[in-house]
C-alpha cells in the first residue's frame, strides 16, 4: 500500500526512498494487471515516475499533488493522437489509497533531447526546432474548454496581479541581488500583458528536458510532462522555449517562432518569465548568457531577441 504523504515533510522522509514506495507500487501494479512486470523508478521528475516493464510508464502523486495527477491523465486523454510529436497514451489513471493518484501511460521512445542536444548536427537542430513550432502550434489550436474543471487559472487577469505582487520576493527567496531586484517593479509595470487572452492550453515548461528524440536521423519522438498544464496566454508558453530549448539563440528562435506562426516581444517574455509559477531568475543566469549593463530590458533581448 502506498505510504500516507500530505505535508512536505512526509514527502522527505517517504517517496525518495524505494524501500518504502515500492511495496506499494508493486501492488498497484498487480491491481492494473501488470503483475511481475520489471519496475525501473526514473531519477528525474518532481514525481515518482516507474518504467513498468518495456511499454508502460507509471507516475505517481501523493496527496498533496493529487489535483495534478488527475490534470495530467485528463489532458494527456484530450491531446491523444492530436499533435504531430507522439505523447504518451492514457492506459488508466485515477485515485488509490491514501490520496495517491496514478497515471498509466504507454511508454515513448526515443532518447531525453537535453541530453542529446551536444551531438545534434546544427542543421538537425534547426529541424527540431521547427517540429516544436509546430507542435506548439497545434496544442494552442485545441479546444481547451473540457479541462477547465481541472486546469485553472479561471480569471487570468487575477492569476497575473497575485504573480506581480509576489515577483520581487520570489526572486529573493533565490538569492537575485538588489540591482537585479529593484528593476522588477517598473519593469512589469511598463510592459502590457493581455488581461483576457485567448485562452489556449499550455504545457508551461517546453524545455527540451520534456522531448525526446530519435538520434538516427534526429527526428522528435515524444513530448511529456504535462503535469503543469495550465489554460491561458499562449505566450506564457514561450518561457520554457526561450530559457530551454532555443537558449538565447536568436536565429533558433526566429525560426521556431517561425514554424509556431508568431513571433514575441522580448519584453512579454521576460515579464511573463518573472511571473511563471516556477520563476527563478538566479538559476537562469547562471545557465544563459547575461548583458554587461545589468538591465531587465537588455535582458529580455539577449534571451528572448530573434535579431
């Protein structure tokens, strides 16, 4: 049986330790018919994620991520064969004892393209790069209105103001210094952001971390996580894609937002950049590049910039 986790210190002292999770995830198993498969737990994720036997994929959520374990299996279930990158398909997904939720998918192949990205031909990545144009694309086109009762935020306006009020000491909390700190005020005040958006479906972290690729050939093989799955702005999506899939590369931006249809203002990128859920503007100048005169403005163009 899976153990009981509702606070933070559960889940540090249950769910990185496989002596304790793996009983019960063996017994689910059993109960999914999937007796005696080989379990395989993958060290990435926020989640418990197994590799059951060769085609199944299981991931797991304890109860005080059990809202996104019922988003994913939902929206994974909406996207099914719509895309033109393979996501995993929906076996089974629901709740288990103890608040648990599970997702059952089909298992994709392919390896993790953050992984491969050194030994990708140049002008293979220019390829991929226009495959996720055009998968984002696609998933902005559906129809996000059957997962509104799973995905929020309903009142997006709302959903910015509560970020803007939270963005100085979110990046505080980790560790950006005063300089950096005291732009972010005016800096949001001065770029305008869409109160009512068209409301399209969003992944929220298009990283190359959540594709995988075939290296014969360089093609992309699967798209996943969709754990974060938000309904709103599609630009939010394009966070992701500038920090972690094109890196301040203008010209690989140029030609995703090529292949997308649309291309950003740097500015909306980098507000939208410090109101994601997940901001963490340290992190990201350690991993990119950041200009001399130490602006937000020259910011936004060296990550987000297509000239």
């Amino acid at each position: 049986m899976l153990p009981l986790v509702e606070t933070d210190e559960e889940w540090d002292a249950v769910v990185p330790h496989e002596t304790v999770m793996r009983p019960g995830v063996e017994d689910l198993c059993a109960r999914l018919g999937l007796a005696g498969a080989p379990l395989t737990r993958f060290p990435d994720g926020s989640q418990p994620v197994y590799a059951v036997g060769e085609t199944h994929v299981l991931k797991l959520f304890p109860a005080v991520a059990a809202q996104e374990g019922a988003a994913e299996g939902r929206v994974l279930a909406h996207i099914e064969g719509r895309l033109p990158v393979p996501t995993p398909r929906v076996r089974d997904f629901g709740p288990c004892e103890n608040g648990w939720q599970y997702v059952l998918m089909s298992r994709l192949p392919g390896e993790n393209l953050a992984r491969a990205w050194d030994r990708v031909p140049r002008g293979h990545r220019e390829r991929l790069v226009t495959e996720v144009g055009e998968t984002l694309a696609a998933l902005h086109s559906l129809d996000p209105h059957p997962l509104e009762d799973v995905l929020g935020p309903g009142d997006w306006g709302g959903f910015l103001d509560r970020q803007a009020a939270g963005a100085v000491a979110r990046q505080r909390g980790h560790g950006l210094s005063a300089a950096w700190l005291e732009q972010i005020p005016d800096f949001l005040a001065s770029v305008p952001l869409p109160r009512a958006p068209h409301r399209c479906l969003l992944h929220t972290e298009v990283m190359r971390q959540h594709f995988l690729v075939d290296p014969d050939g360089w093609r992309l093989t699967g798209l996943f996580d969709f754990e974060p799955a938000m309904i709103g702005d599609r630009a939010y999506d394009f966070v992701g894609v500038g920090l972690f899939v094109t890196r301040g590369e203008p010209d690989l931006l140029a030609r995703l937002t090529g292949a997308y249809g649309h291309a950003f203002e740097p500015s909306e990128l980098l507000a939208y950049t410090l109101l994601h859920v997940y901001s963490n503007l340290p992190w990201y100048m350690r991993e990119l590049r950041v200009p001399a005169d130490g602006t937000l403005a020259s910011l936004a163009e060296a990550w987000f910039g297509t000239e």
